[in-house]
C-alpha cells in the first residue's frame, strides 16, 4: 500500500527476487492504483511465528504502522516448547545434511545450544 503513495519505494530493486516482485507491483498499480489499499482494508488479523517476524511486527505497531491485529504464536507455550525444540533440532541436522553432503544415518550427533 505504501507504493501507492510513492513509487519511489520501488526504484531499487536489492535482488533479481526483488526486480520482477517490483515490476509486478508498479504493473498491478498502473491497471488497479487502490489495489493493495482495498486488500489491506480487508484483512481482518494475522498470525506470525518467527521470532523476526514478531520483532517487526512490534516495530510497526510502535511506528503506527501496524493496521490490523497480530497474534503471536511464537511465544506459545506450544510452539516455545514443542516446535521450537523438535523442530529446529530436526532442521538443523537437515540443514547440516545437505550443506555437507554427508550421510548421517549410523553416526552419532549431538545438537546443543540451538534454537
């Protein structure tokens, strides 16, 4: 929504991601200028459960940016003791796996001080 007020926003793309996202956008509002504003009017609450993402949301809230209600489930008793435990063990040793190339089955890992 904040394109449609300047268009400037999107002058430097910072990625080859970024360049065709961008493009997309400035086409949406040459055929539709109230496109992003009419959907943002819509949404009526969003959940985040990523530590970053709740950062930034409790930064927008404190700028006054923030235009709907945010729940969130990071801090979960679920999602802090469950997901947060397995989980990011388990994405870990994946991560481990596929950056090395290196087959774990039959080895012995510790996993500590993470997530």
């Amino acid at each position: 929504a904040r394109a449609e007020q300047d268009l400037a926003v999107l002058a430097k793309p910072g990625s080859e991601e970024e360049t065709i996202l961008f493009a997309a956008i400035k086409a949406k509002l040459a055929t539709d200028p109230s496109w992003y504003s009419t959907r943002l009017a819509q949404i009526k609450g969003v959940t985040e459960e990523t530590t970053t993402g709740v950062h930034r949301l409790y930064q927008m809230h404190a700028r006054g940016e923030l235009k709907f209600p945010a729940i969130n489930v990071n801090d979960s008793v679920t999602k802090s003791k469950i997901d947060n435990l397995y989980g990011c063990r388990e994405s870990l040793v994946d991560g481990i796996k596929r950056a090395t190339d290196v087959m774990i089955a039959g080895k012995i890992a510790v996993v500590c001080g993470y997530g």
